[in-house]
C-alpha cells in the first residue's frame, strides 16, 4: 500500500490539468466572493433598525461644567472679536 507517485507522473499531471486546478480555484474564490456579499451587504441593508426606548440620564453636574465652559468659550470669542490687534501684512 505504500506507492510513491513519481515526479514524472506529477509533473505531467500538472502541465495537462493546471488551468482546469485554476479554473477550479477560480469558481471556488467566486462562490466565497458571492457568499461574503450576500451575508455582509444584501442582508445588512435588508435589515431593520429596532428602535431603542431606553430612558436616557444625564448627568447634572457634567451637564454644568460642559455649559460653564461652553460660556467661557463664547465669552473669550467675544472678547477677542472686539479686541483690535495690530495687522501684520501693512
């Protein structure tokens, strides 16, 4: 039961048969191609978003330094718009 094939016989094989192995190889990649397109993309733009009712809380003092900030921003924004600075391009 042990026979070991030759090179010859191999080599034979492969030059009659390597474009029907690529060939082969070809579909194989087409089909996964085919499969990968189906599962990401034709079902997720199939799918249906859920909507969520979930209760949302917000933090209150996060909520006050965002805004104190926010005012501080505004604030120096307003201050630099009235200041005249001198033009560097005269």
């Amino acid at each position: 039961m042990n026979k070991k094939i030759s090179l010859e016989k191999v080599n034979y094989f492969l030059k009659n048969y390597y474009r029907w192995i690529l060939g082969i190889i070809f579909v194989l990649l087409f089909c996964l191609n085919i499969l990968i397109y189906y599962q990401y993309v034709y079902l997720t733009m199939k799918a249906e978003p859920e909507p969520t009712l979930e209760k949302i809380t917000i933090d209150q003092e996060g909520l006050k330094k965002i805004l104190d900030n926010l005012d501080k921003r505004q604030e120096n924004l307003e201050r630099v718009e009235k200041t005249n600075y001198s033009d560097p391009f005269r």
